[in-house]
C-alpha cells in the first residue's frame, strides 16, 4: 500500500482505493505525465465506485465522472510539466505537489484530534491543492450552496469519532443504538425469528432469513430485480433449513457474542465500518451489504447453490439509495393520564373508557397475565360510535405511537381460501409469506391487534385464532410460533347494537345478564363459534351519540376547518348559529354516528367559504363570514 509510507494511520477504504499507486501510475500515464500529480487523486477518486466522493456527489445527481475527469485534466495539469510515464508507483511517481499534498494531509489528521485520516479530509485537502476542480463541482452540485453544503458533509467526516463499540463492555450486548431506524428493525426481526424458530445462536442464514423477509427491504428488492421471487424461491427455502422438527418458541434472545456465532458478528462490524465511512450510522442496506460482500462464505455458497448470482446482488446494494429512515417518535403516555387522554380524544364513551382501564393498567405496569394476551376486548354497538378510532388512540396512549397497531379487515377474509392470506402457508404453498397477522406480528410483536368488524369474516378463519385468543401464540404455517403476548387483542363488530340497552343501564360500561344473553345470541348467529366468544375478557357496547355528544363533535370539526383556512391568511367566522344548526343536522342523521359531522361541514361550512374566495370579482377576501338564512348556510366576505 501507498499510504504505508504517509507517516499517518490512513483509514482502510482510503487505502484501498489508492492501493499500491498502480492506478494513480495508471491515470498519470493516461494523460502524458510522468509524475502523479494531485489532480490524478481527485480524478481517481470520482472514478472508483465505492468512494465517498463518487457515492455522495456524483451518483445522487446521475453524473458520470468521466467528463469531469476530462476537463480536470485540461485545467489543472500545467502545459510545462513533464512528459513520460511514470517510471514506478510508490515515492518515487509523485510529484513535488503531491508529495506536499501527503505532508499537508498526514499533518491534518494529526491535528484533527481524532486521529483519523480518512477521505473525506482526504479530499478537502486535495480541493485546498486543485482549485481548478471547484467552478467544475460546483456546476454539477447545482449552486454554490449545495457544494458549501458537500464540503460541510466532508469536514463532518474529518471530525467525527470512531464508530461505537458493537457490544456492551459490561454486559456484552450488542448495543442497537448503534444503528439508525432501519438497522434497529433488522435486529429486532433477528431476535424474533430466533424466538419464533426455537433457536439460542443465530447463524449468518438466520441474518440472511431476516433481511429477505422484510417486506419491500433491500435484499428483496435486489432479488426482484434478478427476476427472482424472494419468498418463494429463497425465503420458504430458508425456512425448510432452519426450522426444526417440534421445536418449540424461546423467550427472545439478548443479541450478544453468545447468542451470535462470529460470521454474524463480522457482518455486523462491516455494516458499522461502512456506514462509519459516511459519517452515519448502520441502517438495514448497510447490513445487506455486509451480509453479501464476501465472495465466498456460507451465504455466497447458500445462494450460489441454488442459481443465484452473489455479484448481482452485491452490485445492485452498492448502487442502491435507501429511503430516509427516522426513528419514530414514540412518547408513551404516563399511566395515569390514559383515562383523560383517551376520554379528550373518544367524545360520549366514557364508560367505555372506564372499562378498558384496569386492563390497560396492568400491561402497562408490567403485570402480565400467566398466558394469552394482555387483553381480548369485544367492542359492539352501532357505525361511527368510535369503536375503531378507541382502538386506534390505545395504540398511541400504550405502546407509544400508532405504528404499534395491527389493523386487521375482516372482511378481506371472508371465503375459505382466504385464511392463507390471514396466517400464510407452508413453504412451497400459494399464500407462503403472506399472513397477514403472523407477518404483523413478527413485525410488531408489541401493539394494538384491530380484528374490525369481525361478522365479515368466513367461519374457516375463526379456529386458527383459538390458541392465539387463549395463549397469545400462534403458529406460522412456514415454521415459525409467533408471540402476541404483549399484545391488546380488540374485535369490533355493529351485531347488537339495534339490542344493546339504553344507556341509563350501562353506565359502568356492564351488561346486565339479560342485554348479555341477548347480545351473545345475536353475535353468535353471525360468528357461529361460541369458543371464540368465551375467550373475551370483556364486551363493551357503545352508545349511539347524544346532542351533547354531537355538539362537542361540531366544535371540533368546525375548529379544525377554520385553522386550515387561517394557514392559507383567510380568517373565517362561523356565527353560532351555524354551530347550532349543523349539530341539528347530525343529530337527526345519527345512524351514521361521528361521520356525518366532516360531511356536513365539508357541505355547508368550506364549500361556501370556498365559493366566495374563487368566485367574487373583486378578489378573494381576507375575511369570510358564515351564516345561517332560513335552512341554508351561506358565506360572504367582511
């Protein structure tokens, strides 16, 4: 290596592409000289595909760095330098600016603090040395803007630490928060599938089963991309591989030296080492990219062994661009704020509310039941009451964020043939790789499972949620037992609302035994399986709303369309009388329950508003009044 001599620890990348300067000989020759000079460096920099410089300036912006190369060359290559070739590749081909260059440079790093001397100082150093490359990047980059902020990326790099120790130094536990969003996923889909599959040491083709089943990931976009199907003919495979005869799940691993076998562990330190080299930190592209960059080892011979082509893949993950990926924000709401949370966000159910309590309470505080999940809750009564959105808010107030809910239409599933879409099937069968619950609840083993409007369903798909209802287990036609013990289980359904009690007798949210005989009659004419009405912990039946309710509904609605309009400058006021009227109209309409309210004011609020903003000659006002005449709203500008 050419670096050996530079009197500073080059970091490897950098190294490598320089290599033994036979390249650097190379671009020197091309162009008639016989010295490397400074700007074959650059050049050769923007050339290599796996460069900072090549893979954060010119690739994002689809340049090909031939041309720049080109008029680099023309530019910074004086007329009276010597001609030839040069006569080696070490000390001995530089010329006197580079050797400066290497000087500046090694003294650089050693003054950074960090001790790193890596490219992206590497190259800030260069473009101090060639200014004639500037003018020229700062065209590609679009403005001078944008070159200022490509230069701010690379002092970053220059000043950055080391990436962060993989394990604990005390509990020797991998440390996740080395990874950004999507890496933590790929850890987390780890554990499961180890979990899921009764296995305490993950292999490399358990990394590699994890990456391949993530839904629209990396490695299966690369695979797609081949024209190969990366469930059918590379995951299922997987499965038959790893699964074990009557192996039974295991509580989800810690992911330590212990529990990884040392091939995985090195992917993982490349993945860090990479994504290091960008100033970031390891997402699920970087851990592909490890997973696939030897040319031989267990996972290059698995799918070379079964017609697959490593090369492709890896070159397709080199290319590839992930999507932003973020942490999501997830802020649990403390214990005892949930009732005020919920009941500010569910107007007219209180008791439901108050019923749901003590269940959500003793999840949260770390009480769990012997088995099943946290909670199955049956929630009836009739459309629009907030049965679903109830749902929806406890994926926020109790697992932190509404990412944590497993929303399920049981209506996709109402033929027989459709429970391979509910829970898959076996590897080799039409629907392998598809459940949609087992799926969700490898990916969010965690949250608020949405069975929604449960009497749609086919009778069929019923039994295969008997173990899960009773023990929150459920097991994966491919293999695998996944785990919903930390779930919420919530069915809704409309049945029992035209016989449900007024609402004087269901203020606690109980049925008395007469309205629950009644309701289980009716639920079970539809469900047909009185099992699965057993394993409910509690039926809560919402009430049809009040005036009281709908006016509350009104306010807000009417609040939150006035706001839109005042973020475009328009200040609209809606007299009370409008307020008044349209609670009127909702309340007569009541069958549909909370959704006629954005009906109605989208009709007689905005519609009229909008009308007078587009339609008057003398341009739009920047006050608009609603009012009521006779039976009709109207607006007009003040």
């Amino acid at each position: 290596m050419i670096t050996d001599a530079w009197g500073v620890d080059v970091e490897p990348e950098l190294a490598e592409v320089l290599g033994d300067g036979s390249e650097l000989a190379a671009e020197a020759a091309e162009t008639g000289c016989r010295f490397v000079e400074p700007a074959h460096f650059l050049a050769l920099l923007a050339r290599c595909g796996g460069t900072i410089l090549h893979t954060t300036f010119f690739r994002p912006r689809g340049v090909d760095p031939t041309r720049f190369c080109e008029l680099l060359y023309g530019r910074a290559l004086d007329e009276d330098r010597e001609p030839g070739m040069p006569t080696g590749t070490g000390a001995e081909a530089m010329s006197e600016a580079s050797r400066h260059l290497l000087d500046l440079f090694a003294q650089r790093a050693n003054a950074s603090g960090t001790g790193r001397a890596g490219e992206g100082l590497f190259v800030l150093t260069l473009l101090d040395l060639v200014p004639q490359a500037r003018p020229l990047l700062v065209a590609i980059a679009g403005s001078d803007e944008a070159f200022e902020q490509f230069l701010g990326r690379l002092e970053d790099l220059g000043r950055s630490s080391p990436p962060a120790e993989l394990f604990d130094p005390t509990t020797g536990v991998l440390q996740s928060e080395a990874f950004d969003g999507s890496g933590k996923r790929v850890l987390t889909l780890l554990r499961e599938e180890m979990a899921a599959l009764g296995c305490r040491r993950a292999t490399v083709l358990h990394l590699l089963y994890a990456l391949v089943g993530i839904d629209s990931g990396m490695l299966q976009n690369a695979l797609q991309f081949q024209g190969i199907d990366p469930l059918r003919e590379v995951h299922s495979a997987l499965a038959l591989q790893l699964r074990r005869p009557a192996s039974k799940r295991v509580d989800r691993p810690e992911l330590s030296g212990e529990t990884l076998y040392p091939a995985v562990v090195e992917v993982l330190k490349q993945a860090v080492a990479g994504a290091a080299r960008f100033g970031a930190k390891p997402g699920e592209v970087d851990i592909a990219r490890a997973a696939v960059a030897q040319e031989r080892g267990v996972i290059a011979d698995w799918l070379a062994g079964r017609g697959l082509d490593p090369a492709k893949l890896r070159d397709y993950l080199e290319h590839a661009e992930p999507a932003d990926d973020e942490d999501v924000d997830e802020q649990l709401t403390p214990v005892a704020e949930i009732g005020d949370r919920l009941r500010e966000r569910i107007l007219g159910q209180d008791h439901a509310v108050a019923r749901i309590l003590p269940w959500i309470k003793r999840l949260r505080f770390g009480f769990p039941r012997d088995r099943g999940p946290a909670a199955v809750l049956l929630f009836l009564g009739p459309s629009g009451s907030g049965k679903t959105e109830l749902a929806k808010e406890l994926a926020r107030v109790v697992y932190g964020s509404d990412e944590h809910l497993l929303m399920l239409e049981m209506g996709q599933f109402a033929t027989k043939e459709s429970l391979n879409v509910f829970i898959g099937a076996p590897p080799g069968y039409v629907g392998y790789g598809e459940g949609k619950l087992t799926n969700g609840l490898r990916d969010k083993p965690l949250s608020v499972v949405l069975l929604d409007e449960i009497e749609k369903a086919h009778e069929d798909v019923w039994p295969a949620l008997l173990r899960f209802l009773d023990e929150g287990l459920i097991d994966d036609p491919a293999g695998p037992t996944r785990d919903g013990r930390g779930c919420v289980v919530v069915l809704t359904s409309n049945l029992g609302s035209e016989v449900a009690p007024p609402a004087a007798s269901v203020e606690d949210g109980r049925l008395d035994d007469a309205a629950e005989t009644e309701i289980r009659e009716v639920v079970l004419k539809y469900l047909k399986r009185p099992e699965i009405y057993n394993r409910v912990d509690d039926k809560i039946v919402f009430r049809a709303f009040d005036e009281h309710t709908y006016r509350e509904l009104v306010g807000r609605q009417v609040a939150l369309e006035t706001a839109r309009f005042a973020d475009r400058g328009v200040d609209v006021q809606v007299l009370p009388e409008v307020s008044d009227w349209l609670t009127r109209r909702a309340t007569a309409g009541h069958r549909e329950g909370a959704r006629i309210v954005p009906r109605l004011t989208s009709h007689y609020l905005v519609s009229p508003v909008i009308d007078v903003l587009t339609l008057g000659d003398g341009g739009a006002p920047e006050r608009v009044v609603v009012g009521l005449r006779g039976d009709r709203t109207f607006a007009e500008g003040a």
